[in-house]
C-alpha cells in the first residue's frame, strides 16, 4: 500500500468520524434535559465533527494553499462554536431557562444583582 494510499484513508477516517460525532451531537438535541446541557453537548461536538471533516479533506486533497485555509477553518470553527454555545447559555440563563431537574448547584445564581433575580 503506498502513502497516498495511507493519508486517503487516514482522510476518509477523519470525515468519517466527523460525521459520527455530528450525529451524536443531533442526539444530543433530542434526548438531554435542558438548553444548557444542549448548548454544551452541540458548541464542542458540532466544533470537534467540522474540525475534523475538514481535516479529513485536507488528506484527500493536500495542497499549501488547502492546509492554509484548513487552519483557518479549524481555527475559526473552534473559536465560533464554543462561543455560540456559550452566548446561548447565556441567554438562556438571563431569560431564566430553568436547569434541568439534575442540577443540584446554580453558583451563577450567586452572582447575580438582587433586581435582576425573579
């Protein structure tokens, strides 16, 4: 088997797998309780499977100029996605979405000012 056998393979592997964490994280949509369970479970699997679908692609078609736009798109889908999910939560939270049943602790409750508390 040549390597370039090798990296096609590893690259499919990579695409692969980016779509089974999607998946699961589409799952993750429908069965966990609340919106900041949600929020966590789809910003870092949704940034992991992109992340890696596009890494996947890089090794089957490597070029200098695909590795610099990989690296920008890995970078940024990082970046955005854990983001987004935080400023969901947020909101959430500031509009008073109630945590699910399961959580036992809410420390943020401790930081907020007495007017903003309903």
């Amino acid at each position: 088997m040549e390597l370039i056998d090798i990296v096609q393979a590893l690259g499919l592997l990579f695409i692969f797998l980016g779509i089974g964490t999607i998946i699961v994280s589409a799952i993750g949509l429908f069965k966990l309780p609340d919106l900041y369970l949600r929020a966590s479970a789809v910003g870092t699997s949704a940034g992991l499977g992109v992340a890696s679908i596009v890494l996947g692609a890089l090794l089957m078609d490597f070029s200098g100029l695909n590795l610099l736009k990989a690296v920008i798109a890995i970078i940024a889908q990082l970046l955005t996605s854990a983001v987004g999910s935080m400023a969901i939560a947020r909101a959430g939270y500031l509009n008073n979405a109630l945590p699910a049943e399961i959580t036992h602790i809410d420390e943020l409750s401790l930081t907020r000012r007495s007017s903003d508390r309903s």
